[in-house]
C-alpha cells in the first residue's frame, strides 16, 4: 500500500516541481506512533526556502484530495533534505563529486559494511570513494548495486 501512495504522490508532484523548478529527492510514507505521514523531500542547487515547500505543499495537497491515494487521515510535510541528503539516483552521485558521503553496502567490502569519505568519481556503476584509515588515504571502489544507502555526510574541520 506504502508504495502505491509513493509512486501516486510522485506522478502528482512531478508537475508542480517542475513548474517551480525543484526536483524531487525522496518521498517517505510511514506510521510514527499512531500517525501517518506522507513526507515530499525536494531541493535544487543552492537549497529551497519554506516559501516554495509551502507552494509545493499547497499544490500537491490539492492534487492528493482530489486523487485520494490515502483513505485514512495522514500527515503532508514537504520539506529540503537538509545537510545529510540521501544519494539514490546515479545522478545524485555525479552530482556530489568532492564531497564527502556515508556509505551503507549490502555486503562487505574490504571486510566492511559502512564507509565514509570523499566521493572522487562516479563511472560505469563504479563510485570511488578516498576513506582515510589511520593517517593515510586509500580508494575503495563501490559497485553502484551494492549500495543499500548513501548520503552526504556533514564534515567539521
């Protein structure tokens, strides 16, 4: 049924997000206690600002009534993925070379499931990442395939 609604509100939004100029990121739908929530995460470079999640918001809510994906009372919140934004399409990786992301793989590699370091490239369903293990650096190259989530990871220095 989750995913029914998600690809429902994703053919609904996509309209909307282009006549703004948005792109969508990610669409959650989930129970948290005993509420339901229906969360639209969009962006576009240099960020987005509470005014056009609330255009967005509006719009959709309209489209969404109309459509009646959801037959039970819910939640809408559209909002920007904010620092740690999930990478799922190949193009959020092409996108995000030089920056520093965080790695969840279904299996080991290098005898590990979890890396963070910084994205050098993005080829042929290969992403390369530069981990750093102890004091040196090292490149590790991840299958596109094998990636269970990734995002970008918030850095101090």
């Amino acid at each position: 049924m989750s995913n029914k609604v998600t690809e429902t509100t994703e053919e609904l939004v996509q309209p909307i997000l282009s006549e703004l100029n948005l792109e969508l990121v990610d669409i959650e739908f989930a129970k948290e206690g005993k509420n339901w929530f229906l969360r639209v995460y969009v962006d576009k470079q240099g960020g987005v600002d509470i005014e056009e999640c609330g255009k967005v918001s509006e719009k959709l809510s309209e489209k969404l009534d109309a459509a009646d994906p959801v037959t039970f009372p819910y939640f809408l919140e559209v909002s920007s993925p904010g620092a740690e934004r999930p990478l799922k399409k190949q193009s959020d990786f092409l996108n995000n070379v030089d920056k520093t992301i965080h790695v969840k793989l279904y299996e080991p590699i290098d005898g590990s499931k979890e890396y963070e370091g910084l994205l050098k490239s993005f080829e042929n369903d290969i992403v390369t990442l530069e981990i750093k293990i102890k004091n040196r650096k090292k490149e590790i190259e991840i299958p596109f395939d094998k990636i269970a989530k990734a995002r970008l990871a918030v850095t101090f220095n």
